[in-house]
C-alpha cells in the first residue's frame, strides 16, 4: 500500500435507504449493499473518518461474492448485527454478518465481520484499504506477523487485521485484497482493530468466537421486549439504534455522519456527530416510556452534568465528552452527490432556551420513576433558575434559525416547568414545596399567548411571524397547556390541513411554493401529530400517520432527519437519533393513547 496520492473515480454512492449502521456507543459505521464499509470515524464518533467513501473518498473496506449477485439484509432482532445477504448468478446464497463489538472500547474500534455460504459454493472477495483523516492519510508499516495477523498505520491511528492471512497488496489503488472460497456450511471470519497506539504492542488478539458471544450477550441485555408497543420489531429496533449512538459517557450523538444533503446544492448539509441537548432529551423520554431505565439514566446523567458544569450557559450541543463542539469547517474529500463535506456545527454560537424545558422532562421523568439522585435534583433547580434568568431574551429556537421571541420555546420551558413542579412534590411533598416553577410557568405562558397566539386561535411561531410550526404540537403533548384546551385543537387542525402531505407532516411553510420543493417532511413532526391525535380521539388519522413514519424507513429501517414523499427517499445524516426517539415513543405510547389511559 502506498500513501502516495492516486488518480481515479471513487466507490460510487448509495441511496441512504440502502446503507445499515453498525454502533457500539463509541463509533459508528455505514455498510452498504455492496457490503462496504463506507463511513466509519475512528476512534469516536467525532474524530476524522477513517472510512470515507461515503462521501467520495478512496478508503475501502469491501465483502461481497466475485459473481454478480443481488442484494438483501435485515437486523438480528432487537440488535445493530446486520446480515447483507447476496443471491449470485449460480444460485448461491452468501452473506456477511456485520457488527461493532460490545462491549466497547472507547480507544479502539472493533469491527467484527463473518461470513458463511447457505447455499451452493462461492468466492468472496474482500478489500482492505483504511485512510485516516478523512482520506489524508495513506498506509505505512504494514507487516503480517507469522499467524497471518496484518498490521499497519493510517495517520495516527493503528490497525490490526485477523482472518486474512493470504491477503496481499493490491494493484494502482493500494490496499490488501484476498479471495475466501466456500462451500455450503463454511464460515470464515474477519477482525479489523482500528484505534490508538502502536498496533504491534496491543494485547494479543480475542478470538472472532468470543467476540462475538460477547457482542451477543450484551445486545441480550440491552434491549426490552416491549410486546405492548405499537409494532414492536420497530419499537425495540429504534431503541437498539438508540443504544448504539449513546457512550459509555451517556451522550447520544445526533447522528453518525457527517455532511449527508437535505437537498442537492442547497449547501444544508452539516455535521450531526455531535451530542444536542434537546435529541439527548427526547431519547431520555423515549427509553423511560419504554421502560429502559439504563439509557434512560444515561440522558439524565449526561443532562445533570453539563448542566452543573454550565448552568444558565447551557450549550446547544457538545461533544460526547462534553466539549465544545468545533466551528464549522471544511475537509478535502468530494462530498456526497449534492453536498460539500466538513465538519464542526455553528450550533456553538446559539442559545436555545427550550432546551432547558426539555431537561426538566427528563428530570421530572426519572423522579417518577426513583431514578433521580440529589445531583439530578441540583440540576433541576439549576434549570428552572435558568429559565427564571433567560427566558425574556431571544433564542435560536428547535430549529436553529435567527434568534428571536420563538413560541416553541416558551411553552417548552412551560411544559418542562409543570412536570418538575408536579413530578418533584409527587416524589417528596415535604421537601419540594416550593411554587416558584409553577408561578414562573404562569408568568412564561402569559407571555407566549399574549405575543404567540394567532387571531384564528391557534399558535403561532412569533410575534412577527403568524405561520403555524408543527412544533408548536408539543404545548398539548407535553403539558404547557390542556390537551383539549382550543389552541391546541386549532393548532393541529392548522398543522393538518396546512402542513400535511399523503400523510408527512413538514415543520413549516417557508413560501407560497408547494411543501416538498421547499425541504423534506420532517419525521419527527409525524410522530407528534400522530400522538397528539391519538390523544385528541382521531384514532383513524393517528394511526395512518404512525404507520406512514415508520414505513418511510429502507430496508435496513433507519430513520434518517427528512423524507421525501415524492420520491421516497431519506434526506441528511443518518441515522437520526432524535427520529427514532420519537418513532419509540409513538410506538410505545400509542396503545394507551388510542385507549385513552394516560401515558407514562
């Protein structure tokens, strides 16, 4: 292999339908159909891609049959072990089962990769060419120890390379490259080792066996059976997806990639690698309602915490250590077809005040459930004197946009207010007797409908701006006002017949033009209009809807930001961790909804 630099096209790009994700907390990586790995960063989630294909890079990591063949895959239940399976021209069945092992390391990627013929016999071809620094950096040191273990460097990073003994450089492109032969019956399995350090002086290798059985014990353990859901394979799916974006740290990243268009050339791609406090706190909701107390707490642990460190300078975002997240920048590399590639987020120079609101729902969450310690308890009051401190001012808003007198924001901050009120005097009445959140909200509220309400009734997303926000949803569903008080009825009949197509419900309207040549549906807006006309006793148009959302989901059922319901197809970064949270909860709370029992 030579780092030298090289000439000719890159791997060409999929749908984002068709690419599956493999997670472990730490990292994650996108396989596709052609069963290469072409996005991972190592060793987390926000350092350099060391797989980049995805976005037009030469880097490549390829398992698939010699002969022409055709392409399917599902998840093992309830898990992020992905099996691409292959029909070839002859009649045999390959596949390759893929995952990132558990439990992980936070310094070291370990991608596990075994692949067994079901049927007939057949040569598999496998392809080896990590560059780290998002393709900046070509291989040095390669050495294969007397076991058939490669060793190498990419950048500063180390990889270490069981199970291809016979692998051997390949031509013009660099890499290794070897050819497995199978019989019906036969597997074959492949260890790739990417992380920090001299890989000659890490510990003598797992066997792919025991890794393996390690993997699958932990997904045992992780995921609920969650059998009173609304379709549950999607439900424990979701939090599976979930489970995989969250570190050991407890942050959930945005999404595991970085740079993936909502629209061609419209150059709103951005990087989702990072932890936002408002997904951390819909994924915190999610799991509670879904009965995971350990994912749970990993939000409330997470949200305490930045909250104690940054109290009324609460970030949007950070990263998964709890950093700042970096400024926007550029990197060398094509881009996905439509998009420019970077990294870093301008989301570091916002103030998002509804952040705060959705913290004290998770808060108020874990109280009900004797999840909160006396930390949790601080940062709640941290967050209600935020509030007390920042609410007048303007903020960015749940979509990130100029900072102004948002409604959205006020009433979350007025949701989030009534359930710590209600859930910390529940949990302690003689030690939480305090009004002070409950006046507040009284004071916030007046305020959002003096300025936010619209002269038909319903909200508005401004003072200065009277279009309806499917956002605004959320002061009914999570308790700012009634569920049947009017300006909520009027809002979602507003949100219904004005922001809905064949059963996408998108944010806004942001011209006289039609919906989807403005942007994509935003899915997380189905699930809210879903839910709330479940609680409003519209069971046919609730259901619709849920079934509509989750059926937007490829083969692999990832959720990615939008969805295009023209031509059916995911938009921006993938997968979208605050779109399965919601697509959880939906699931998870339709039943009672529909039935009309309250929800947990």
């Amino acid at each position: 292999m030579s780092g030298a630099a090289e000439t000719g096209p890159g791997p060409m790009a999929h749908t984002l339908r068709e690419y599956a994700l493999l997670a472990d907390g730490e990292r994650g990586a996108l396989v596709g159909p052609q069963g290469d790995v072409a996005w991972m960063c190592a060793p987390r989630f926000e350092d350099p891609a060391v797989f980049s294909a995805l976005l037009g890079g030469r880097s490549r990591y390829r398992v698939a049959p010699a002969q022409r063949c055709v392409w399917g895959g599902a998840y093992e239940p309830a898990t992020l072990v992905w099996r691409n399976r292959w029909v070839t021209d002859d009649g045999a069945v390959v596949q390759c089962r893929d995952a990132l092992a558990l439990p992980a390391d936070p310094d070291r990627a370990v991608l596990l990769r075994r692949i067994s013929v079901l049927r007939g016999r057949a040569r598999v071809v496998v392809d080896l060419d990590p560059r780290a620094g998002f393709d900046r950096d070509g291989v040095h040191g390669e050495h294969r120890g007397d076991d058939g273990t490669w060793t190498l460097r990419t950048g500063d990073l180390g990889v270490r390379w069981t199970g291809a003994a016979g692998a051997s450089r390949s031509g013009r492109h660099g890499g290794l490259t070897t050819v497995v032969d199978l019989a019906a019956g036969d597997e074959h399995d492949l260890v790739l080792e990417v992380g920090t350090g001299d890989p000659q002086r890490w510990a003598a290798p797992v066997a792919a066996s025991v890794r393996w059985q390690e993997t699958e014990a932990e997904w045992a353990g992780r995921v609920p059976r969650l059998d009173g859901a609304w379709s549950p394979p999607q439900a424990r799916h979701s939090l599976a997806v979930l489970h995989g974006l969250t570190s050991a740290a407890g942050a959930m990243v945005a999404a595991a990639t970085t740079s993936l268009p909502e629209r061609a050339d419209a150059h709103e791609d951005y990087d989702y690698r990072y932890a936002w406090v408002r997904d951390q706190c819909y994924a915190g909701v999610a799991a509670y309602a879904a009965g995971d107390d350990r994912l749970g707490d990993s939000a409330t642990r997470f949200l305490t915490d930045r909250l104690l460190a940054d109290g009324a300078r609460l970030a949007p975002a950070y990263t998964a250590d709890g950093d700042p997240v970096p400024g926007p920048g550029r990197v060398e590399l094509p881009g996905y077809p439509g998009a420019d590639a970077g990294t870093g987020n301008q989301v570091r120079t916002q103030f998002q005040l509804d952040g705060f609101g959705e913290a004290l729902q998770v808060f108020a969450t874990a109280a009900r459930r004797g999840r909160l310690d006396e930390d949790g308890e601080r940062a709640a009051r941290v967050a209600v004197d935020a509030i007390a401190q920042r609410w007048r001012g303007p903020d960015a808003g749940i979509w990130e946009l100029e900072a102004r007198q948002w409604t959205h924001s006020k009433l979350a901050v007025v949701a989030g207010l009534r359930a710590w009120s209600a859930a910390s005097r529940a949990a302690s009445p003689a030690r939480h007797r305090d009004t002070s959140p409950l006046l507040l909200a009284d004071q916030v509220l007046a305020e959002a409908t003096r300025t936010g309400l619209h002269p038909s009734g319903r909200w508005q997303r401004a003072a200065d701006d009277d279009r309806v926000d499917a956002a605004l949803l959320l002061a009914g569903l999570r308790g700012a006002v009634p569920l049947d008080d009017p300006r909520t009825l009027d809002t979602l009949a507003a949100v219904q017949s004005e922001l809905s197509l064949d059963g996408y419900v998108f944010r806004f309207r942001h011209d006289a033009r039609p919906l989807p040549e403005a942007e994509g549906a935003f899915l997380l807006c189905s699930y809210w209009t879903a839910m709330t006309e479940a609680q409003l006793g519209q069971p046919v148009s609730a259901v619709s809807r849920l079934e509509k959302a989750l059926a937007a989901a490829g083969p692999p059922q990832l959720f990615s930001e939008e969805f295009d319901p023209e031509q059916h197809q995911l938009r921006g970064n993938l997968p979208q961790g605050f779109v399965h949270a919601l697509a959880l909860e939906a699931c998870v709370r339709m039943p009672d909804l529909l039935a009309g029992r309250p929800a947990g």
